[in-house]
C-alpha cells in the first residue's frame, strides 16, 4: 500500500459526480461533496438544489467574475444554469422535506454496515451540535451518497459494523465514495464494487471496521489527475 496512491478529495469528488444522471436534482452537502458539481460529465443535465434557496447551481465562480450575494450552502460563490431559480429557504426545505431530492451527496465521519450514518459529533470543542440540514437530507432525500476518506487521520475505521457517533440518520446511505473504494450497502452489509488501482482485498479489509464482500463485477478505482490546489 505504501506505492499506492489514494484519491484526493477533488478525485473522489469527480468519481462521485459521474454517477449522477440526467435529470436528476442533487443535494450537495459542505465540504467536498460541494466540489462534485465542477466534474459533472459535459451535456449532463442536472439541477444542483443548496438548501440556502438555489435551485440549479453551477460550478463555483471565477474570482473576477463573482457575485458575492450568490453563494451555496457551504459560502462558496456560485454560477447558476439555465432555467436555475432562487427560492426562500423555508421552500427549499419544503423541497427536501417533501422527498423532491432525486440524491443528496453528503460529507460523513462514519457509516454502519445497515446504512446508519454519522456525520457530525458533538464533542468537537467549541463546536457544539452541528448537524444542520444533514438530518433533513439524510431521512428525506431518494437516495443518500455518501464521501468521506476510508479511515482517520490515526488509521481507525469509519465504514463500520455500528456507528460510535450520534447518528445523523438510521439505515439511509446507499452509496460510499472513499479515497481507496466506491461500496454500496446491501442487505448483508457493504459490497465493494470498485477498488484502489493496485490495491489488495485483504489490504482494503483490514481498512475496513466491518465484513466487506466484492461484486462480480468489481473494478479498479481510478480518477483523472486532479492537483489540489495550493
């Protein structure tokens, strides 16, 4: 594994963003679930929802062109598409509330073998509760995807046989994007259906805090080169 190396978080971003298909209106939770909107495939016709009120977000604005009074959920300056609409909040919520998110792509910290999800924690310091609109989005949304590094910055697990944080939302994730896989969850628990290039089974299991099996039709996970910038 030492040779290998793990996606960045702009890969994993992209890798995420070439399963959303045409037609589809999308949730992007904060952090690098927001960066999936730079890399939807060109001539796929999608609709970006941000819960702050925009209905058809576009990719994040160049600097010399940016209008600082349209942003996304995550405060990033944004473009809008064609046929995009601003609406309050309180309708955007109506939207998510009402189950009209086709899928919502969310930054997590862990995820369980039944799909129990995780992904705020109230003991970071001076943090407080921080779940936000992650609740709404992880009970109402048609499908819920998950992105977040295979394991912590110690090496510990986050795909695991139970959550050890306050759950977000109970047997919701479907999809998993991680910096050495894309897994699924089925009813038996997590299914691998792409690996890291290179990588060994045995190595990706021992990563991995609960049994994982692998699809018939597993494949190499690979991304195009993407610099993080800076």
């Amino acid at each position: 594994m030492s040779n290998l190396k793990p996606l960045n978080r702009f890969q994993m971003a992209w890798r995420a963003a070439q399963d959303i298909q045409d037609g589809m209106l999308v949730n992007l939770g904060l952090g690098i679930p927001v960066l999936a909107s730079d890399y939807l495939p060109a001539g796929r016709d999608v609709f970006i929802q941000s819960e702050n009120g925009i209905i058809g977000a576009g990719p994040e604005a160049a600097a010399d062109s940016a209008d600082p009074d349209l942003v996304d959920a995550g405060s990033r300056r944004v473009t809008l598409r064609a046929g995009a609409s601003i609406v309050n909040s309180a309708d955007s919520f109506a939207m998510i509330r009402g189950g009209h998110i086709d899928v919502t792509i969310l930054g997590c910290f862990e995820v369980a073998e039944n799909g129990d999800m995780a992904n705020w924690d109230s003991r970071v310091p001076d943090k407080g509760p921080l779940v936000g609109g992650a609740m709404d989005l992880a009970a109402c949304a048609r499908s819920v995807w998950v992105i977040m590094e295979h394991n912590t910055r110690g090496g510990g697990a986050r795909l695991l046989r139970r959550c050890t944080l306050p759950l977000t939302a109970v047997s919701c994730v479907d999809r998993i994007y991680t910096d050495i896989a894309v897994l699924s969850v089925g009813a038996s628990g997590f299914v691998v259906h792409e690996i890291l290039d290179g990588m060994e089974r045995d190595a990706l299991q021992a990563r991995t805090g609960a049994p994982i099996a692998f699809a018939p039709d597993c494949q190499p996970l690979v991304a195009p080169p993407i610099e993080v910038p800076g």
